[in-house]
C-alpha cells in the first residue's frame, strides 16, 4: 500500500478489494458448465458406445444387452424414448460378450 494513505482509507480499500474478489469468485462459480447428466438419449449413448445408429441399439436392447436399471422409458407404452444411464449401460454393452454367446 501506498505509505501516504492513513489507515482508515488503506482498510477502505482492503474492503473494496475483497468485495470485488467476492463478486469475480461468484461470477465465476456461476459460468462454470453444469455437471454431465447421469441419463443420456439414444443418439448421445451410440456416439459414447461407437454403434452406428440407433437400430443397432433397439436390436442390442431386443437381445437383453441392455436392461433394468441402466435403461428408463420416459416416453409411453405405444411410443417409448428411452434414456440410458451413462456408466451403468456403458457398462452393460461392454460386457455384452462375455453374456451373450
């Protein structure tokens, strides 16, 4: 600190200074990007698990690959949009060799 400025002023600009740390932290913490979704739609789980299009994975899912709490229908009975959960059916469909002979 400038050793011309009496104390009252320095505290003053200590205050300043902090508040403006405090508001650049917060700024900060609130640009951060969102964390990944545990859940995944079927185009974003066949690019993570390199299949082709979404028909290889119905027919993974037909021959029970894929299955109980790695897969959620969130649509209806008549037309299901499935969600897949991104470790739990990764893991699954890695494994699908050693299961499915």
């Amino acid at each position: 600190m400038p050793t011309g400025l009496n104390t009252s002023a320095q505290d003053e600009i200590l205050n300043r200074i902090d508040a403006l740390e405090r508001t650049l932290v917060a700024l900060l913490e609130s640009t951060r990007p969102a964390p990944e979704s545990d859940w995944v739609d079927s185009k974003e789980f066949c690019r993570l698990v390199g299949l082709k299009d979404t028909k290889a994975l119905v027919y993974e899912m037909s021959k029970g690959v894929l299955r109980g709490p790695a897969i959620r229908n969130i649509g209806t009975a008549k037309r299901p949009r499935y969600r897949f959960h991104r470790t739990k059916a990764v893991d699954q469909f890695l494994n699908r060799s050693a299961k499915v002979s």
